[in-house]
C-alpha cells in the first residue's frame, strides 16, 4: 500500500526527492510509513488540482531533548552519542548546546536529559551557566511532568566531583521534574561507563515516549532526512578522539627567555593527509607517551616484569609498553589511592580514603610515581591496571589560522616543571612535547572544534582579546584569520606576562601585526618589570572608557587563560568598566554583560 502510493504522488517532488521516498520505504516502521502516506496522498491531491482532505487532528509528537554543557568537548560528545543511540531506537531526539537553549523552553519540555561537565571548584561550564543560575532563581518555572536523567562528567581528584550535574537534578527536582533514569557521576576515564548509562537511558526513555506519543505524528523526525531540512554535514576526516591521526611533529621552539620563570614553546605540527579540518578557536587533542624511565623507575619500585601481560577490554597487552601509552601516570586521583592501599593492604594510604580533605592535602602535587615510590608493595601486572584509570588526551587552544598555515597547526605550550618530593616532576603531555619528542617524530592527535569560541561573522564587527601568559594562543589565530581573510575589524589585544625582556611571546609577530595594522591596539601588562604588580585586568580598567565605547559599537570581547584567577578578575574588571562608564548600577551592568554573552559577545577558553 505504501509503495503503491509513491508513484501518484510523485509529481509534486524532484527526482531526487522521490527516489529517497523509494529508498526509506523498505526500511520505514509502519508508524513512520504510515505519516509518509498522509503526507503523499495530501500531494496526490495537491497535484491533481482537488482539494487537500484535512488532516485529522494529531497531538504533537513528544520529543526527547539532550541538554549538554561542555567545556572541552567531552560532554558535547556523550551527548551527540546518546543522540545517535535514540534515533537508532527510532526516538525523536534532539541534541542542543546549553549556551543556544532559551531556559523559558523547560516549562514546555516533557522529556530532558543533561549531559553536563564540571570545572574548577565545583562550577559550571561557560555553555551551562545561564541554564545553571535560571534554574537556581525565582524565574525558574514549575516542571510538573517534566522527566529526566542526567550524566555528570567530572575529576575525582577535585574537591566538588561532578557538582554541576547534581545541582541540575537536585534543582530540576525541586521543580517538580520526575528522574526517569538514576543519575551517573563519570570520573575522566568514562568511555565504558558513558556508553552503559546511554544504554540504560534510552531504553527507560524509550516506553515513556511510546506512552507519551500514542495518537501522535511521532517518529518520523523529517529534519534528519537528506534534502528534508538537511543531515549534517558528513566528517571530511576519518579521524577523532577514538581514531586519533598520527601526525608529524614539525618545529619546537621555545619562545620564553634564558632567564624566564616560564618554559613556553611554540609547536608546529603536520596535518598532511589526514583530512583534519579546524577554525580560529578550536583545540588539539593530544595522546602523549609516558617517561620511559619513569615508567622503568615503577616497575622496579614494584618489583614486576616489564614484560608481564596485562588485559586492558579485550586486548593483552605488555605491562611496561601500556604503562608508556595507555595509563594515567602524572595525574594521580583518589580512586588510585584507594586500589591501591586495598590491592597492596597499605593501612597508612588506606586511612587517608575516609578523609576527603586528607585525601586532596595528600594528591596535590604529588603523580602517581610519587605515590608509589612512597609506598611500593606486592601486587601483580593485572592488579596495577586495575588501580589506574586510562590515559586521557590534552587539549590545547590553536595558535594558528588554517588559512595561513594550510595542512600544519600551531601550539602554544607551558612546560610543566617543578620540584617536589625530592624528584624533578614534569607535566605529562607538555613534557613529553617539551622534552621527550623531537623533530620528525609522530604523536596522535585530533581535533576539538569549539563553537563557543568563534569570530564573529561579520569581518567588520571590532573585537578585544584578553589573553595573557599561553592565554595567547587562540588569538594568535584569530589575528591571522582576519588576516588572511582581509578583514576590516578593528583588533585590541590584551597581553600580560611577567617579564617584557623574557616573556613577550610572539613579540616580532605581533608587532608586525601592529605595524600593519591589522591589530588596532596591543595593550601590555608585564607584571613584574615595577614595583607594583600590574596584570591584564588594571589594564582594562585603565582602558575603560575606551573598551565601553567599543563595546558600545558592537566589539565581541573574549577571553582566554587561567579560569580559577585571571577570568574571575577580568570579569570584574570588565563589570566595574560597564558600570562606571555605562553609569548603570552594579545590577544593571550584570545585565549588559548577560546581554553580551547571550549575543556571543563575550566569550570565554578558560581552563
């Protein structure tokens, strides 16, 4: 009957359109042929000149709506997964960025899931904020009816775990939401754990949206059919974060002084054939090798067999080899400590599991070499695995413009290096770049695209870009993209560091930049060079009446570095501006800047 109907109906459509009709009707449940007819025998009749039946009335189809706010990509990336998982169930789903959702829309919600990360103490990503702050004040609605379930994505070795995702089921059950499936609390390594709880979700959604949808147009959702209001865009790479390429690592130049606090270097990395793609904004993942002698320097401590086998999933895999590739060996956790102390019967570590204050005091600045060197003991290649959480990828800001640079990318990498414990502790990735890997060497790598963190549109539209320290790195490809693309916007950096004489990074660029004048104004804030500290922030209040102006003409301002200090300021700063030049209240400048950042114009890369 469903196939008999495609050839009446066909004239109203192109070709195109009627051989999709022809290749979906073999693969069609009978609800969803069943709406296709309705729609085919309307254009049946559409075309033979009669009159269009009218249609019987139809409730509207409940929809299931996937909520993420994601700072580094990862919880946009459970999401999109869990998106892909219900439409494999036939579920009308959609999958929307906290920062482009309008709050008010909950009240007309009936099925929610929240995928959400967690950052510095306990707070919201940039995307979650504006949901987070409505859903905690007195313009958040009742949301009787409302189901949920939400996913929290986090670090265990923070103090306030996962604390964003239990504010919006708490928050959204004080409401009066229902919780559909229980809630998850995801450590860094959540892979397995993500997939299972996307798993279990869906299929407690799944007979609540049936129930929901009966006598509805349900689950035909036309918008995810090619030509029918579009797909998206198929990936030009085959590669990501779980296929990630293995690229040429090029130059690697430090770009701080002899004499520098600072260990800064500037990282060129080929792209060629790998098909990767990127925009002024986005991020580079990184999978890093760990110190072999470090690793060598465990195995003794713990008296194993470099070549003893361990299972990680499916696969065996040589100890010492999985430690170098797959481990966590720098960022030790709480979770570590506690294995540990029970799989080596350590009754001083195991103490510490009851004492979360003990625990954090204990973990800071201490890797997992440091905690095994202090406590080595008894236990097998397979017992170790078990303790240690799986290697994850670092992200770094872009520091070039693919316009200018073609098939290569451009970092700006702080080499973490300190004393501690009687050792010499260097970070895991920037070690490895600054130290361990040289020209010529291959390191794997994808790429992390931030919407959140764009130019604006319009080539004309000024922009202000606050980037201290490596804080610089987005905007050094901002600056070349408006370039390449010859764009007329005016440009104001702000940069601050603590020396002029050793750590003006990109000095020679940017004042080509300055010379040529693509960048309108570079404003420098050196920190120790005087007596009195000065940082980017009193550079901004110093500037004040002329960054209103330009915000006043339509400048987008972002900012990028260290979120916990110098983003905490700088908003500060930039209230006091809004609120002394703008002669508003302190209240009233709140509002400018929620103005602004719900018009993309402020927005922030912190980590």
């Amino acid at each position: 009957m469903f196939l008999s109907q495609i050839p009446q109906a066909i004239s109203p459509l192109s070709p195109e359109q009627a051989a999709l009709f022809q290749q979906l009707a073999g693969t069609l449940t009978p609800v969803q042929q069943a709406w296709i007819s309705g729609y085919l025998a309307g254009a049946a009749n559409s075309a033979a000149g009669g009159p269009v039946a009218p249609a019987a009335a139809v409730a509207e189809a409940a929809t299931l709506t996937v909520l993420y706010g994601s700072q580094t990509g990862n919880a946009k990336g459970v999401a999109e997964s869990f998106g892909a998982k219900a439409r494999e169930k036939g579920l009308d789903v959609t999958v929307v960025n906290m920062a482009d959702y309008k709050p008010n829309r909950l009240k007309d919600e009936k099925f929610v899931v929240i995928v959400v990360s967690t950052y510095g103490e306990g707070e919201p990503p940039e995307p979650a904020e504006k949901l987070h702050a409505f859903l905690a004040s007195k313009k958040a609605p009742k949301l009787d009816g409302l189901k949920v379930a939400v996913l929290g994505l986090g670090d265990s070795s923070y103090e306030f775990f996962c604390q964003t995702a239990i504010d919006f089921e708490d928050r959204l059950a004080n409401l009066g939401a229902s919780v559909s499936f229980e809630r998850a609390l995801l450590d860094v390594d959540y892979d397995d754990d993500a997939d299972a709880w996307i798993g279990g979700a869906v299929e407690a959604f799944e007979p609540e949206l049936a129930e929901a949808n009966k006598g509805s147009a349900a689950g035909i959702p036309m918008g995810n059919f090619p030509g029918f209001g579009g797909v998206p865009a198929m990936p030009v790479s085959q590669y990501g974060k779980k296929n990630p390429f293995e690229a040429e690592l090029g130059a690697v130049q430090k770009i701080t002084g002899r004499d520098s606090t600072k260990d800064v270097r500037h990282v060129e990395i080929s792209l060629e054939g790998s098909g990767l793609t990127y925009r002024a904004g986005d991020a580079l993942g990184i999978y890093f090798e760990n110190a072999g002698n470090e690793v060598d320097a465990l195995l003794d401590a713990l008296k194993l067999d470099p070549a003893e086998e361990a299972t990680l999933g499916e696969e065996a895999r040589r100890l010492r080899q999985a430690l170098i590739e797959d481990f966590e060996l720098t960022l030790s956790f709480p979770g570590f400590v506690e294995k540990f102390a029970a799989t080596t019967v350590n009754a001083d570590l195991a103490k510490l599991s009851g004492d979360k204050a003990a625990m954090r005091d204990y973990i800071a600045g201490r890797q997992i070499y440091d905690i095994i060197r202090e406590h080595p003991g008894a236990l097998s290649a397979q017992d170790l695995a078990g303790c240690l959480r799986k290697q994850q990828p670092r992200l770094y800001s872009i520091a070039s413009s693919q316009q200018e640079v073609e098939e290569e990318v451009h970092l700006t990498v702080g080499v973490v290096e300190y004393d501690a414990f009687g050792q010499t502790h260097l970070g895991g990735c920037s070690g490895f770049l600054g130290h361990r890997v040289e020209e010529g060497d291959k390191i794997r790598v994808f790429v992390e695209h931030n919407d959140n963190f764009r130019l604006p549109e319009n080539p004309e539209t000024p922009v202000i870009m606050v980037g201290p320290g490596t804080g610089i790195a987005p905007f050094r490809s901002f600056l070349q993209d408006r370039d390449a693309a010859g764009a007329d916007g005016r440009n104001w950096l702000f940069f601050g560091n603590p020396h002029f004489t050793q750590d003006f990074l990109y000095q020679v660029e940017l004042q080509g930049f300055l010379k040529s004048g693509l960048l309108t104004r570079l404003s420098v804030a050196f920190s120790r060079d005087q007596d009195e500290k000065i940082y980017v922030q009193d550079r901004i209040l110093e500037h004040g009446a002329e960054i209103y102006e330009w915000l006043e003409d339509g400048a987008h301002f972002y900012v990028c570095g260290d979120a916990n200090r110098m983003a905490k300021d700088v908003h500060a700063a930039l209230l006091k501006v809004i609120e002394t030049h703008g002669k508003v209240s302190g209240q009233a400048a709140e509002a400018y800047l929620e103005k602004l950042r719900d018009g993309k114009r402020y927005q922030k890369d912190v980590y």
